[in-house]
C-alpha cells in the first residue's frame, strides 16, 4: 500500500486531525466510520446498511501494504476516524494505462467545510505524482451538489454520464465521471 508520512491537519475550528496511511489495525475504526457515514449521508455504498466486514478490510489492507499501486488514506481525531480515501490505479502494468488512478473518498459531516477534503486530495495528488500518475478519476452520484462545487473548484472536470447507473427506492439516479490531469 502507497505509504504517507502522517500529517497533522488543523481544522478551522481548531481541532487537530492526523492524516495517515491506513493500517489493518484501524479496520475495526473503519466499520464504525463507515456505518456512521452511511447514516448522514446518500452517496455512499453505506447508505444503505451495508457493513463491511471487519477482519476482510484488515486483510485487504495488509495485502495492499506491499503494493504501491493502492493507497488507503484515513482521517483521525483523538483515534477515531473521521474520513476515508481509497487511491489505486485500476493497471498499474498496463504500458498503455499505468497513468491512470481512481479515488474515492468519505468524509463525516463534522468534517464537511474544515479543510479536510482539501488536505486529502492534496496529498492523494502528491502520492500520485510521486508514483507517475498523470490522471485521476472519480464518479459522483447525481444530486451530490456539495461533491460536484468542492472537484470543480479543484479542477476536475465532468466528463461523461452513467445513466440509471444508482437505483435507490426504485429511483434511478446517474453517475457523472470527473476527472483532472496532474
């Protein structure tokens, strides 16, 4: 797993978070995290009481920490995540696509307007340029206004449409790519 030093953000309200690589250790955090960010917001895999699995994140992370294709980024605050990025090139030995990476990224709502959402794509672009990734990509869901305004103001640009690509309550919502060029 790509590795960050840890980096202390402080947010505008004053409170520190520690930005670090993920360990199989904090797997137990993410599950709480992750049920929590599913409950305050509609964007997430979460949302809908989906739980993962405890010891399956813990070996996924131990798995990735010998690969510098992935790159699991958590936000802490007195040990209790907060926010969530997971970075990975989808062909890290592909000649034709090695250049390529996606993300995704959660953030509890204490979070939302402090900085943190900033911090962490600063360092995911950081980490992508160390490894040669000249694109990175994401998909936000329809009706995600906040995602939309913060990628925008970043640079990352709407690049196409998956339509009908989210059915929630019988309702069909699209996925837009976004995507900037480092």
């Amino acid at each position: 797993m790509g590795l960050i030093r840890p980096e202390n953000v402080n947010f505008e309200n004053g409170k520190q978070v520690i930005l670090r690589s993920c360990e199989p250790k904090d797997a137990r955090e993410f599950v709480k995290f992750a049920m929590a960010v599913g409950q305050q917001t509609p964007f997430t895999r979460f949302s809908s009481g989906v739980k993962p699995d405890e010891e399956e994140t813990a070996r996924e992370w131990q798995r990735d920490l010998e690969r510098s294709d992935v790159l699991h980024l958590g936000a802490f605050v007195d040990g209790r995540m907060i926010g969530y990025l997971k970075f990975r090139q989808q062909y890290p030995d592909h000649f034709g696509f090695k250049h390529i990476a996606d993300f995704g990224v959660m953030i509890l709502s204490e979070g939302w307007g402090q900085g943190l959402g900033l911090a962490f794509m600063r360092a995911m672009e950081s980490y992508a340029k160390s490894i040669g990734v000249h694109r990175i990509e994401a998909r936000i869901r329809q009706g995600n206004e906040r995602a939309f305004s913060f990628f925008k103001a970043l640079k990352y640009e709407i690049e196409g449409t998956r339509k009908n690509s989210v059915k929630i309550d019988d309702t069909f919502l699209d996925e837009f790519y976004i995507a900037k060029l480092i």
